[in-house]
C-alpha cells in the first residue's frame, strides 16, 4: 500500500535542485513582513535576471522600498542581506554601488515546490 503525499514528496525530492535546508533558510528570511514585502516588490520592479542598483544614498527601486515600507536605509539594507544570505537575491558591489537581483533559479524551484 502507498501513500500518495509520500509519493509525491519523494517525486519531488528527486526532482528539485533545492534541499530542505535551503528551503528553511528561504522561509525563514521570508517569515518576517518587511523581508516578505522587499522580495515581492523587487519581483516586481526588478525582473528576474535583471538589477537594480544601491548606492550610497540607496537611490532607484531598493530606496523606493525603504521609503514604502518607511524604514532606514540601514534596516532595508539588513534585510535585502538577509534575503541575500537566503539565496533569494545576488548582491554584487561595485565600488560604493551594489547591484541586487533576484535569483530566477529560485524562483524556479519555488514554483516547482509549490506546484507539487
């Protein structure tokens, strides 16, 4: 006798590049409401694959967040860390710049995860 939630679990497992672990650390990071907020916004205004940019006065869409969610530039820069630290978004920097993208890969993957 077989379950059908095991089977699909397993099915899943096999099939998806992400673990469990990766899985805790990207709930995690989006278990808090302004992280959960920053990451929907940057889907939106920052396609996937693509950039926007930070510099030191945290100008173009990534300033436009702290500004919506009314936070300081120091908070939103936490955060967009801790969703960096969850392999939600690349951080790249360039000199006082730094480039944020979301990770399309991941995406991916979640819509794999949820879809199962």
């Amino acid at each position: 006798m077989t379950n059908p939630v095991i089977n699909t679990i397993v099915r899943y497992m096999s099939n998806t590049s992400i673990d469990n672990i990766q899985l805790t650390r990207i709930f995690k990071a989006l278990s808090n409401s302004h992280r959960l907020e920053i990451f929907r916004q940057l889907t939106g205004c920052c396609v996937p694959g693509t950039v926007c940019e930070i510099d030191s006065v945290n100008s173009l869409c990534i300033g436009e967040l702290g500004k919506s969610l009314k936070i300081a530039p120091s908070t939103l820069s936490h955060h967009v860390k801790e969703l960096n630290h969850a392999g939600l978004v690349r951080l790249e920097r360039h000199g006082k710049r730094v480039q944020c993208s979301v990770d399309p890969e991941i995406l991916q993957d979640l819509a794999g995860f949820f879809s199962t």
